[in-house]
C-alpha cells in the first residue's frame, strides 16, 4: 500500500523554539513565509495537525488564496485539503476553527476516544478508530487508502517527533526565524528520545532560501532502516537510485537500472548505473560496488538501493548482481521494481537475496519511477 510523503513543516527561533511562554502566540515568520506555507498547502491533499496544536493555536488550516483554491478546483480537487487531526482521547472542542471552516474533516483517534469524539462532533469529521492507541503506520496506511498522496503536517511538537522518530518523515521543511526565544520552558520542535542514525545521523540539506526575514531549509532523512520496512530515508536514496537510471545510455537489450550504496550513519558511499563509463555490460549494482575495496567493512552494515531488482541470472558476467551483494557482505537492499520476464524469464533475485539471509525492502509506490527510462521494454507486457 502506498503511504503518503510526508512533510513536516514548521518556524522556529535561531534557539529551536516553536513559541515562547507568554499568553499569545510568537509569529516567527512574516507575511511571505505565510504566503509560501499556503502555496504548500494548496500544493498537498491533507494537513495534519495534533490535538494540542489545535487547543493551543485553533487553527483552521485552510488555502488562503482564492488563486490557488480556484486551481485546484481546476485539477480536478476540493478547493481545500483535507484537514486530519489526531486526538488520543477525543477530547476535542466542536466549536474550534478546525471543525467549523472550510474543507472536508477527518479525526483520527483510540477506540475510546472515537466514542468521545462522535459525540462531541457529531457530524463535523469522519471518525477513524485505530485501536487502543493512535498508531502512526495505520494512520499513514489509512490515508494512503483515501488517496492522499502528499500529507502536510504543521503540528506540534510531540508529532513532529514521533513521525521523525519512526521514520516516517520523507522531507522536514524548516524556517529559521532571526530571533532568540532563550526561555528554557520554551516548547521546542523535538522532544528528547531516540533518532534514526543518533547523533551522528545527519540529513541531506535538499535547499535553502530566503524568504523576507527567514531563512528556509529543506532536509530529507539519509539514515536507513534496518528492517523489510522501507523508511522514509530508505524512500530518498531509492529515488536517487531512480533518477540515476535515466542516466543511462538507452538500450533495446537491458534494462536501464540505478543503485546507490549507503552507510549505516546515512552517509552516500558509492552509486552506478547500467552501462556506465562506456561498459555496455555493466549493471548498477555492479559499477557502485567497483568503486568501493573488495573488503571494505562498511559493507556488512550498508544499504543497497536499487530501482530494479539485482539479478539473479545474467550470460554477461561470471556473476549475477544478486551475487555479487551478497559475496560483498551486504546485508540488506531496498529496491522498487521486481524484474519482469522481459529478457530473463522467472528472474528472482530477491530469492536469491533472502536465501543468503540479505534482509530485502520493496517500494512499490516507487516501481513507476523506476520503469519509466524502461517504458519501451515493458510497454504491452503486462508491466506497464
């Protein structure tokens, strides 16, 4: 099932605060960055916020702009987002902003507290119990369910956290505000607790620009998972390891493939295409890892993306990709394609993968992205 991208987006003083102690809420940002928080907004099928962001702030989260609204309303999509809220106990007050301004509503919440909140609502939200407690996954499966594609997410705290905690934040969109809050009761963006890759796992900055009296970043997550789960980290690098198969040179003979090698602290390690460097024969797996030692020990704890599933069969080399990978000491390779019978006919690689104990993660909500330099191969073969 397809989850959606995750953003989180947030403004925050050069200190890391969300808002200072005081009675009224601190703006952070100036009327430009609200003017780009509202083209994202329109730019997403849903916004989501936590239960004390709602009692706190009272936002309505809607499209500003009429431009905007009137443009998607061309596109074929409510002229609002869908508004989610996630509430634990349901205790929820029905005369906010949230419930009564424009939009299609949508609460998730426990089993308890959904019985709390049918009452209190009534008619002003859909009502999503999952279970004893709000558990993310089934939340995100949930959405993607609905066809939400792109999920913003504007609060709190205690949101922020769990998503970036869980893996589950694909890209964090963050404006820095030019001033110091320096109350040490101040809230904060993140809470205390355990992080992909720890303190030393860094994130990829994908931007950065100014925006009136701020300065907004854009990071995206690096450090892989370690289980048959793919993360939103492990999303990032096998879209890179998609984009580098339109580099390849074309073929009406072999697939057009990319891969990336990834360290356990997220750091990029070696990435290749097919057919690289003039090689008509090579394949990703196998150019990335020629560009690293034999015995390199950052291997057994590496990641390999690749956007098609390594080989398990192949008449141009001694060894397959699957091989390969797991001759290297890799243990563990997320890919988004599995390999039709274009040319190899009941390839599994992934077979070939599990039987040596490599832990294996399929993306599907990538597998698009990794046909389309491959369209010509797979039009009219039941794979496209």
């Amino acid at each position: 099932m397809s989850r959606p991208y995750v953003l989180l987006s947030a403004a925050v003083s050069l200190d890391g605060c969300l808002d200072d102690t005081g009675p009224e809420r601190l703006l952070l940002s100036g009327p430009e960055d609200f003017e780009r928080v509202d083209a994202e907004r329109a730019a997403s099928d849903a916004i989501l916020v936590g239960a004390g962001t709602l009692r706190a702030d009272r936002p309505r989260l809607l499209v500003n702009s009429a431009e905007r609204r009137a443009r998607r309303v061309e596109a074929g999509r409510p002229a609002y987002p869908l508004k989610v809220a996630v509430s634990g106990s349901g205790d929820l007050d029905p005369g906010a902003p949230f419930w009564t301004t424009g939009g299609a509503r949508l609460l998730y919440t426990t089993d308890k507290g959904a019985e709390l909140a049918r009452t209190r609502l009534g008619g002003a939200a859909d009502v999503v119990a999952l279970g004893p407690a709000v558990e993310w996954a089934a939340l995100l499966d949930d959405l993607g369910a609905r066809g939400v594609r792109r999920l913003m997410v504007e609060g709190g705290a205690r949101v922020h956290t769990q998503l970036l905690q869980l893996g589950f934040a694909d890209e964090l969109r963050l404006a820095a505000a030019p001033l110091v809050v320096g109350e040490p009761d101040a809230p904060r963006l993140f809470g205390p607790g355990s992080y992909p890759g720890g303190p030393r796992g860094r994130m990829r900055v994908l931007d950065t620009e100014r925006v009136g009296d701020v300065i907004v970043t854009r990071y995206a997550p690096t450090v892989p998972g370690t289980a048959d789960a793919a993360t939103a980290a492990d999303r990032h690098w096998l879209r890179t390891a998609c984009e580098l198969a339109a580099d390849c040179p074309p073929s009406e003979t072999a697939f057009s493939v990319g891969a990336v090698i990834v360290a356990a602290d997220g750091s990029e390690l070696a990435r290749g295409h097919s057919r690289e460097a003039g090689d008509p024969v090579v394949h990703a797996e196998e150019a990335a890892l020629g560009k690293l030692a034999p015995d390199d020990p950052r291997l057994a704890a590496a990641t390999v993306y690749s956007s098609l599933e390594p080989c398990a069969r192949r008449a141009s080399r001694p060894k397959p990709c699957a091989r390969l990978l797991v001759d290297a000491g890799v243990r563990r390779v997320v890919t988004a394609w599995r390999e039709p019978d274009t040319f190899v006919p009941g390839a599994d690689g992934i077979g070939v993968l599990a039987g040596a104990g490599v832990v294996v993660a399929e993306v599907p909500e990538l597998t698009e992205a990794a046909m389309r330099p491959n369209r010509h191969l797979v039009t009219g073969t039941g794979q496209a």
